[in-house]
C-alpha cells in the first residue's frame, strides 16, 4: 500500500499519515518510551519503543490488539512477515511472535 506512511516519535505516538495529502489520519497512543521502529501491512501497525514492548495495533481503529513483553532493553526494529512479526532489540535478541 503505497497511499499510507507511518511514524514513530519521540513523543511516544505511531502517526499514520496520508501520502497523497499530507495529513495525519490517526494517532497511536500506549507506549511509554520513545518509539523507534514502526511496520505496517494492510491489516497491521506494529510497533517497537524504548519501553522495550512491541505493541500490535488494528490498522482501520487504531486500537492496540497485543502487547508483546520480552524484550530487556530498547526494541530497535520491527517486521511483520504473514501470521508472524519479529523485533529485534538492543537486549542483542531477535524474538519471533505469533501476532494472532
């Protein structure tokens, strides 16, 4: 989907933004650290933060559906690969979760 692009802050948000227009269509709220790495499919926005959680919310509500606890330092990136997502963390770990 090349019409959205998401953002994470050091504000602690995941904004999702418009291409075509510019304009923020909604705002993630729900970590409590600054939020480093951010992925998106059409369904999905995951999301990884310095409050070492990865949290996956619904794309259309932009309600946060999981929270994944694991990690032991910041979580520097994330993906989102069919029925999984993975994070890698400062931790030096690479977890693979179920997002269902």
């Amino acid at each position: 989907d090349t019409s959205t692009v998401i953002s994470g802050s050091y504000d602690r948000t995941v904004r999702v933004w418009a291409c075509n227009s510019g304009d923020c269509i909604s705002v993630l709220e729900g970590h409590s650290g600054w939020v480093r790495a951010v992925a998106l499919d059409s369904l999905t926005v995951v999301s990884g933060s310095y409050d070492n959680m990865v949290r996956i919310w619904n794309r259309n509500s932009g309600e946060c559906v999981k929270v994944l606890e694991g990690h032991f330092d910041w979580v520097r990136a994330v993906v989102i690969d069919n029925s999984t997502v993975v994070s890698g963390s400062s931790d030096r770990t690479v977890r693979i979760w179920d997002r269902n």
